[in-house]
C-alpha cells in the first residue's frame, strides 16, 4: 500500500512508478484525511510507502495529521519506507516521520529523497522547461534506483539530509507561521471555473459570487490552486507576480 500526498504532482509521479513494479494500492492522504479514512488493513508482506514533498525541511501538515490517525491493522511489522521529494534537501522530515510511527509502535526502515523541481513559488520563481526536464531525468535515474532497494528491502536512510538537517528544527517551525492564507487572491483573469476548490487537499476554498474565498487562516501551502489554475489567475500577494507555474509534465491529474 502506498500513502502519498501531492499538490502539482511529483510524489503521485513517483509512487505511479513504484506502483508499476512493486503494486498495491495507491491512497490520498489528503482525502482520505478529508474522508476520515484512517483504518486500513495490510496483508502478511505487503509492504508500506509513505510519499510525499518536504515542507521547510519537515512534514507538510497534512501528512503529520494523516499519520497521527493513522491505523494499520497487520499481524506483523510490516516493512515501511518513505520517498521524500525535495528542491534540495529533506532536512529531518523522514526522521520526523519515523518519530510519529514509533509512537504506533511502527519502525520506518528505509527512507529516500528524490529532488525534483520546486512548486514554492511564493519564494522562487519556477525554473525553465529545459531545466524542468533536465531536473526530471535526473529524477526518473533517482527512483528507478531506489525501486531496486525497496524491492529488496533494504534498510537504512538513505535520504539526503543536508547540512539544514542540523538547524531544520527552527525553519519547521517557520512552516507554522508563514502558511497563511491571506495573500492568496484571484485576478480579473479568473474564470469562475472551480477549479481551485476542487483540488483544495484542505478543502479550504469556497466560491463566492463566482470567485475563490479561502475560508482559513492557514492552510498547507502546497500551492495546487496556485500552480494549476488554467488561467494563471490565483496570485499570492506580489511575490508571484509575473512567476512561472509549475506542473509535473509527467502527471494527468484524473
């Protein structure tokens, strides 16, 4: 089974290519954390994967309150493993992760990162779509390796942690105050088409007078309305301004 969370489509990208060759069923945390689905059975060596994007070098929200409900019905310990993908460096997110399950008396054995282009527009502009591609190949090498470790299951974190491992602590704590929603707004270009509401993972966004409303103060700032709005009409005060939009080219969201 395969837990994944996404918001412009990287991690649904790598555990689609888990998924080719090692199976199982690939769920949403977000919805299922929406759908209040935390009761999952696992059977005798079905392995565990926990995929999802680093947020200032931790969990993004929506993973640790996933992962906090989380109930996995299994007769064994099962072999659990987390992919994390990342613009640079994980920091200490899988071993956070790994702190949450020990708390459910589960052992995360192995934990990799995959870097991948950065949707965090809201700091840095997106790159090109010759580096997108460059960064993606590079990317395909990164899973079609740890594929082969996870296949056989190899233990140990392999992930790259980075120097910012040391003071990760503090920007995760960042994360806390900086995903605030009250610079998201819409232009003139919006449409009124709801798309923005539809892909909310905190189903925050409500249409109002034909117009996106962010109903909370924070959310988990995974950019999905942002990035995928068709007409580029979602804009996070000035910083986003005249900045690319990022998308998986590699992703058809269903």
């Amino acid at each position: 089974m395969i837990f994944y969370f996404t918001g412009t489509g990287n991690c649904l990208y790598v555990a689609r290519k888990i998924q080719e060759i090692e199976g199982g069923k690939l769920v949403n945390m977000a919805h299922a954390l929406n759908e209040k689905k935390f009761n999952y059975k696992i059977e005798k060596g079905e392995k565990i994967g926990i995929i999802f994007p680093v947020y200032f070098w931790g969990l993004p929200t929506i993973v640790s309150e996933f992962v906090n409900k989380l109930n996995l019905k299994t007769t064994e310990n099962p072999f659990i493993y987390t992919v994390i993908t990342c613009g640079g460096h994980v920091g200490n997110a899988d071993k956070n992760l790994g702190n949450l399950l020990e708390l459910k008396n589960l052992k995360l054995n192995s934990s990799y990162s995959v870097k991948m282009p950065s949707n965090y527009i809201m700091i840095h502009d997106i790159t090109n779509k010759e580096n997108i591609n460059s960064v993606m190949g590079m990317a395909e090498k990164q899973v079609k390796k740890l594929i082969e470790r996870i296949k056989k299951n190899k233990k140990g974190y392999f992930a790259d942690h980075g120097s910012i491992a040391i003071v990760s602590p503090i920007p995760n704590r960042l994360y806390g105050v900086l995903r605030k929603t009250k610079k998201f707004y819409a232009t003139e270009e919006c449409t009124n088409c709801g798309q923005c509401e539809k892909i909310c993972p905190s189903q925050i966004i409500h249409m109002e007078d034909g117009k996106p409303e962010w109903k909370e103060k924070k959310c988990s700032h995974c950019t999905a309305c942002i990035n995928r709005c068709p007409s580029q009409a979602i804009e996070y005060g000035n910083s986003t301004k005249k900045r690319g939009r990022y998308v998986n080219p590699y992703i058809e969201f269903s």
